[in-house]
C-alpha cells in the first residue's frame, strides 16, 4: 500500500468514525456502518448481521449492493447458518477467495440469491461477546480480499462495537425516561383521584 493509498483509506476511516460517531439510533448507525464497509474495501456486496437473543436468526441484516426488486425475491431474513453463522462463533475474521470451496458452505438459497466467491467476514465483539458480524463479497477490481481489506474491517468492526453499545444505551435510556415519565403520571392520577 503507498502512502497516497494509506492517507485515503486513513481519511475514509476517519470519516466512518465521526459520521458513527454522531448517531444515536441504532439502525441508523448499522445503515452507515454496512455502507460504509462496502466502499472501504471495494465489495460489491455488504451485510452486517446482528444475531437475535437465541442466536438461531437475526434481529437484523442490512445489506448494501442489492436492489430492492432482487432483496424482494430474497424474501425473510436469513438464518444463522453456514458462513453466517460461522462468523458468529468465532472472533476471528475469516476470507477466502471461494466460499463455495469451504466446507461451511451451504449453497445459495433462495434461487435468486447472487452467486458470490471472494468472502471476507469480520466478527463485531464487545466485551469479548460476539454481538454481529460484516459479511463482504465478491472485491471488485481483485481476484479476493486481501490483509489490507481485512484490517481495514476490522478496525471498522472495532469502532462499530463501541457505536452499537452506544446506540443500544442510548435506546434503553429512552425507554426507561418513557416508563419513569408514565410511572410519574400514574401516580399523579392516582394522587389526584385518592383526594377526591
């Protein structure tokens, strides 16, 4: 990588962090954050999987690089199987240049599902939990991903553990503020109707 190259991608990546930075909304955030791997590494396909409790399906999976008529044939959310859920074992990220070749593989499901080769898949860790994980295809201009690609991700991955906790708390803060204000007006329609 040349220097020119490192100060972009340096930049790109500053410019991630602060634009995670100022959201609060968590789908917000996972909307740049799956976007904003897509361009850093040159995929033509993203998706940033968030497991649900269980960690049977997704809460959620956003994608970058489909269009809408090809996500509607997709149809549900898929499960965590195969390589999805590889990445969601273990911490370490993990690419090849034929993910049909791995035996994790479980083909392409539903008939309409793009055929995909170089794969580079980035587990999201907090506090040493596997909260979701980026899943990047098919490297444009490149045979498949490279070292480069895959730190670049992973500090991304870093930074997006940090703005989904965020984001999180920042949720469960609002909620609480919610259920404090209707315990709040509850007692005070009680008070009010105990004195007359």
């Amino acid at each position: 990588m040349t220097s020119g190259s490192r100060e972009n991608a340096f930049a790109a990546m500053s410019d991630v962090v602060l634009a995670i930075a100022g959201e609060l909304r968590l789908d917000a955030v996972l909307d740049r954050l799956v976007h904003a791997a897509r361009e850093l590494v040159d995929a033509r396909y993203a998706a940033l999987g968030i497991p649900d409790e269980d960690g049977t399906e997704f809460d959620q999976f956003l994608h970058a690089g489909m269009n809408d008529d090809l996500v509607a044939e997709l149809g549900p959310l898929p499960r965590t199987h195969g390589m999805l859920g590889a990445m969601l074992a273990d911490p370490r990220p993990f690419r090849t240049d034929d993910i049909t070749q791995d035996p994790r593989f479980r083909g392409w499901w539903p008939d309409a599902h793009p055929l995909m080769h170089s794969f580079l898949g980035v587990p999201i860790v907090a506090k040493g939990d596997i909260i979701g994980a980026f899943y990047l295809t098919e490297k444009e201009g490149a045979a498949a991903f490279d070292d480069a690609d895959e730190k670049v991700i992973s500090v991304l991955a870093a930074h997006a553990a940090i703005a989904i906790e965020n984001a999180r708390l920042f949720e469960a803060s609002r909620e609480l503020s919610v259920i404090e204000e209707r315990n709040r007006l509850a007692r005070g329609l009680h008070d009010a109707m105990t004195q007359n």
